[in-house]
C-alpha cells in the first residue's frame, strides 16, 4: 500500500471525518501533519497543493481531493 499523508489541524470536523473514511477504506498506515501546531508545514502544504484549506489528502505524491 502507498504511503497516504494528510494535513489537518486538531479542530476540524471535516479532518476527523476524512481520518475516520480513510480507516474504512483499510488504510492503516497514515501520517498526519497537524498544521496548527507546525506553522512550517502550513506553508509547505499550500506550496504543494496551491490550497490552504484542510484536510489535504496525498496518497503516494498524487494529492487527493476526492475519495
């Protein structure tokens, strides 16, 4: 299985719900990059996918915004 990461941040429903989806679909190794607590990351994250909202969703290095 490729490596899927997800950006997110501790307050966000649509975050929670993402995390819980990609569980159902039997993901079981997944990175989380809390961006409220790594501002750096932030910065990263809208370099990369041009979007500044979370989750952002990578599945290998494609970024994923439908699942």
């Amino acid at each position: 299985m490729q490596i899927v990461k997800i950006y997110t941040t501790g307050t966000c429903p649509y975050c929670i719900q993402a995390k819980r989806l990609l569980q159902q679909r039997g993901v079981t190794e997944l990175t989380e990059i809390r961006i409220d607590l790594l501002p750096d990351e932030r910065q990263k994250m809208t370099e990369i996918t041009g979007r500044t909202s979370v989750p952002q969703i990578f599945i290998g290095a494609t970024p994923r915004w439908r699942l």
